[in-house]
C-alpha cells in the first residue's frame, strides 16, 4: 500500500536527467561534523516552530497528533533509498541546489529529507536527514555527507520551484507491548545473517573448473562479492589506517556494522517495561529491523523491500518484512550452489518459517 504524492510533471521530467548534484556511492563511515552552528541537528529540527497555514495551537490537554513541520527536500531515484544510520556524499553544483542547502543550515537545522521519486510521483514516506559534514569549493560547489537519522511522511508539496518544499510530520514505530515475538524474530534474523553468509563464503571459494562454461547466474554473483570486496577496500583507502581490518566484510560483517550504526543514530524514545528479562530492548530490535535491509552488495537490488521498511510504521512487522526477505535470499543462494556443484549443509536446505 504505497503512498504518494502526485507531483506536476515537470518535477519527474527534471529527475529524469541528470540530477543537479553527483551522488557518491554510500558507506558507514563515520564522519567529522565540521558545521559552525552549537545547536544543529534533528533535535533542532524537531523544537522549532514553524509558522504554516492551518496550524493553531491546540488547548492544553487535547491529543493531537505529532506537529507539522517545514522541510526541504531533494529528489532521488527511487533505488537511491537509504534507512536508518546510512550516509550519501553528495556535490551540490546547481544553483537551486545550494539555495536549498543554505536555506536548510538556516531554518531547519541542517535536516533535509530524501525525496525517493517513482513513477507516480514522490513516495510520501521520507528519510530525515542531518547534514553531517560540507565543503563549500568555488567553482565546485558544496561537497556535503547527509546521514538519516529519522523519517517522515509528506503532508502537502508547498514549493516546487526553485526547489521542492513541503510540509510533514515526523513518523515514530508502534512497538508492541509484549516484545517476545519481535525478539524471536530478531534471532531468526541474526540465524539467516549467519547462514546467508556461510553460503555466500562456500559460493565465493567454489572451484571453477571452467570459467567460460559456468552458469551466468553463478558467475554473476561471484562477480558482485568481488565488486563488494574492491568496494571496501576502496573505502579503506580514502580512511585512515585503523580501518583496514574491516576492509572485507561479508554479510554478517555488514550486518553486525550496519547494526551498530542505527542503534548510535537513533533519537527515538522507547519505553521499556520495568523488570523485562527480554533479550533485546526496544531500541535494539528497531536497529536489527533496520540493519537487515542493509546487507546486499548492490543496496538498489533491494529498493522494493527497502521502500516498504521505510513505510512500515509497526516494527513487529517491519522484523517479519525482514525475515520474509532474507529466507528468499537463502532460497536464492540455495538454488546458485546447486548449480555450481556444492553440496548442501542441513542448515542450508532447511527452510525456517515463521
């Protein structure tokens, strides 16, 4: 049940070319704030008071919903998406762009959110994020790291020339009040991390007798683990020294670093029940939910599945979309070791279903 909003055509006609900023390949690494402001950021955001039409203080004691807000918004394509921790550098070299940016830094705190376009228009479920770190080079523009940190659902577009901005309200998960079943799941999730990464490690060290012989699909995955090891270690360069140990990651690896970056970026509020011998916090099954759809080699592959975990407002449920998914990566990789030849483990042709 994807939302959107439907947008005049000159907004999708102008994401059809190229956009006006140069989206580099996204990482988790951390990077330095080099901003001038004290107070900057999504708690920023989220204190100020926006003057929009329509929006009356309501009487003390009446329940309301969260309060709209005003946020500026650049356009990707729809397999762009990024989730919870993830970070983009971009170059911001069009001037509307870098009119977007200043009027960010000054009246929304450096929060900007991702507007993921589609066919039928924007989708209204958001990525917020901060504005990390930027560079400002004559003749080069703004060199700038954004990094989500919250998400957000589109009320209403309010601009779309020069730039696109829109009115929304910050979205926040429905927790379950009995967190057993999320944290089976959890540790479903944490089991198929585990197996998908054994399997791929067996796939990757297959012998290949005959190169020119071997099945398109085999050799096609062997050639993204490949990519997915240059990748790091390509990162690894461009950082310092005490990251080369994590210059090859595998599944779990990525995982287990995706992990760890949600659960540090997350500035929800979770009420956790006093006395709970549960194995998992509230805060920590959100960042699982999340770091599950951040493990694939090539992150658009995914788009469709990571588009419906940034929608999905229960997190029970965001858990079972997750688990859903890495079972069908797991019937995958089953059926490309078949092909190549590699005998399967009992684990590997056992299907989990919960």
């Amino acid at each position: 049940n994807m939302k959107f909003l439907l947008c005049i055509s000159s907004l999708w006609l102008a994401t059809q070319g190229s956009l006006a900023f140069v989206a580099k390949q996204q990482h988790h690494r951390g990077t330095a704030r080099i901003n001038d402001f004290s107070l900057f950021g999504i708690s920023e955001w989220r204190d100020s008071i926006f003057d929009l039409p329509g929006a009356e203080r309501q009487p003390l004691g009446t329940e309301v919903g969260p309060a709209a807000k005003e946020i500026c918004i650049l356009p990707f394509p729809y397999g762009e998406v990024l989730l919870q921790g993830q970070e983009k550098q971009l170059r911001l070299y069009e001037d509307r762009f870098i009119e977007l940016f200043d009027y960010c830094m000054e009246h929304h705190s450096g929060v900007v959110a991702m507007g993921l376009i589609a066919e039928s228009g924007i989708i209204q479920t958001v990525p917020l994020c901060e504005i990390e770190a930027y560079n400002r080079m004559e003749g080069f523009g703004i060199f700038a790291t954004i990094r989500v940190c919250s998400r957000a659902q589109l009320l209403e577009i309010t601009q779309q020339d020069p730039w696109l901005k829109a009115t929304c309200t910050e979205l926040s998960d429905k927790v379950p009040p009995n967190l057993e079943l999320p944290n089976l799941v959890a540790s479903n999730i944490e089991n198929f991390m585990l197996l998908l990464s054994s399997m791929e490690h067996r796939l990757s060290k297959a012998s290949d007798k005959d190169e020119d012989e071997e099945d398109k699909d085999v050799a096609e995955m062997r050639r993204k683990l490949q990519a997915a090891k240059l990748d790091d270690r390509f990162y690894d360069d461009l950082g310092d020294d005490e990251d080369d140990e994590v210059s090859e990651l595998d599944r779990k690896g990525r995982f287990t670093q995706a992990y760890n970056v949600a659960l540090s970026t997350d500035t929800q509020g979770y009420c956790v029940p006093t006395g709970s011998k549960l194995d998992r916090t509230p805060q920590e099954l959100t960042a699982i939910s999340w770091a599950a759809f951040c493990t694939n080699v090539l992150p658009d592959e995914d788009a469709s599945f990571r588009i419906q975990a940034l929608d999905a407002e229960d997190l029970f449920e965001r858990l079972k979309l997750a688990s859903h998914m890495l079972r069908e990566k797991k019937v995958f990789t089953r059926q490309m070791m078949e092909k190549a030849g590699l005998k399967l483990k009992g684990d590997e042709d056992f299907d989990e279903d919960f």
